[in-house]
C-alpha cells in the first residue's frame, strides 16, 4: 500500500489565541503537520474595520498555501466573520475551516433560557454571528460581551491576574444576574481564561470551548479529501511580532519548545526570513 504524503493543516489568527485551535487539532491527531501563523504585528483583530482584517486574511492565507498548507484553519473568530465566505470565493480549492460562535448547541442545551457569549467586536458586527442568532438562538435570551482588553492581557501571558480577573467579572456578573447557566467563548483567546471563567461563574455555568468541534471538522475535511494523517507532527510556528515573546508565549499556552520564525509584511505580502527565526 502506497503511503499518502502527509499534507499539513495551515492554522492561523491575529496572535496566540489560535494555540487554542492547535492544541484541541494536536490532541485529536497527534500525527498531524501544523504551520501556525500568529499576526501578532496586527493584535487584536476585534476592534479592526472588516476590510481591513479581510486583506490580512488573504496574505496569511497565500503565505500558508505556499509553504504547503492545504487545508486552512481561520482559527480566529473575527477573521472568520470579516472574512470566510471571501476565503472561500478566492481560493475554491483550498477547504477553510472557520470559527463560528458556539451559539446552537448553548441553545440547545440552556435551562435556565439565558445564554451569555463573550467575543471581540468585530465577531458581533459579522454577518457569521448575526446568522447564527437568527437561525438557533430565536428561543432564547442571548447576552454579549466584548471583555475589552482581554485579548491584549492573554497576548501579554497574563492569564489570572487582578486585570483579566476585572475584565471578566465586569462582563459575566450581569449576565449572571440575568440568569445564565451557559457561557460560549467567541474567541479563541479566551479558552485560555477558562479556569477563572469557570470560578467566577461558579459550578452551575457551563462554558463551551469551541476547539475540539473544530479539530473533528479539520479532521473530517483532511478524511473527505482523501489526505493522509501520516504526518510526523511536526508544528512550525511564524509570527509576524517578536520572536522571543512568541516562543515564551508558546512554551506557557501549550507547554513546549517550538520553532518559531520571523514573517513580515510588506505591501500586503506576507514574507518569511528564516535568518530571523529562533529554534
């Protein structure tokens, strides 16, 4: 039998946040190559014009394509809202995975006819999370948040300090009040937050990471095309901001020494010197 050659999965977001996309992808096929880009020359997206996180997008996608990727990872929710159905329109033969609110299955599963959703604004401001209420949350109250200044204090490693502590009380102690009993995190930084999510919502709120539906699509997409998962598991990570801080952010969010190397932009083209990388 001929050994399929292994085709890596291309994975992207404004910064780290995505780690939490790698991660669930890695424990779901520990076999799987990964290139990973984090723009974080562009942190956050959230509060970004939809052109604009549009344009980033295209670029990171052509720079993962080129480097082998195959299948494209937009672990991001504000580049997904800004720009998945334009992915999809540009490169027709490249399938895109794309991050969506968790909204269905926190409807489905509510008591209590409360759910709350924390993401960025540009996620709220998509037409992606407005479909998304108006197809599955019709039944329900759904109250948002957009934690201001979340993503930076995750960007900076600081995952449980006074200030993300502040962040969070301010968005979830309203919602609690309201009655919630579901929390979907809109932001794939915000899994990285989870266990002070879970201590100041207390026992009774159930919160949906969103990663590990997104690694069973990957999954499902790589077995739909006919590609192989006989990679070595090799991950390569760029960022588009200082190397150093990536590789200490990596080593902190997932607990391993990986490569990491330096990409530019440069009129809308997104470039690798790997002279600048670090191993």
């Amino acid at each position: 039998m001929t050994m399929q050659q292994p085709v890596p999965v291309g994975i992207f977001d404004s910064g780290v946040g995505g780690l939490s996309v790698l991660r669930a992808v890695r424990e779901f096929m520990p076999e799987q190559d990964i290139l990973y880009l984090a723009d974080q020359a562009h942190v956050p997206y959230g509060p970004r014009p939809l052109l604009q996180v549009r344009e980033f997008a295209e670029g990171i996608t052509r720079f993962l394509l080129d480097r082998g990727a195959r299948l494209i990872v937009v672990a991001c929710n504000a580049a997904s809202a800004a720009s998945l159905h334009y992915l999809r329109n540009t490169f027709p033969d490249v399938p895109f995975v794309g991050m969506e609110p968790a909204v269905k299955p926190a409807a489905e599963q509510t008591r209590s006819g409360v759910v709350g959703v924390l993401a960025t604004p540009a996620t709220f401001q998509g037409a992606l999370y407005a479909s998304v209420l108006e197809r599955f949350a019709r039944d329900v109250t759904v109250l948002q948040d957009t934690c201001p200044g979340l993503v930076a204090e995750v960007e900076s490693g600081n995952l449980e300090g006074d200030a993300v502590r502040e962040i969070l009380t301010n968005a979830l102690s309203p919602m609690l009040q309201a009655g919630i009993d579901t929390v979907v995190l809109g932001c794939t930084h915000y899994p990285f937050v989870i266990p002070l999510i879970q201590e100041i919502a207390g026992p009774g709120v159930r919160v949906i990471d969103p990663a590990p539906a997104i690694a069973r699509q990957t999954r499902r997409l790589l077995s739909q095309n006919g590609w192989g998962l006989n990679g070595t598991g090799s991950i390569q990570c760029f960022t588009t901001g200082p190397v150093e801080s990536m590789k200490l952010l990596v080593k902190q969010l997932l607990g391993d020494d990986l490569p990491v190397e330096h990409a530019t932009w440069e009129g809308g083209v997104l470039s690798c010197n790997s002279r600048q990388s670090s191993h």
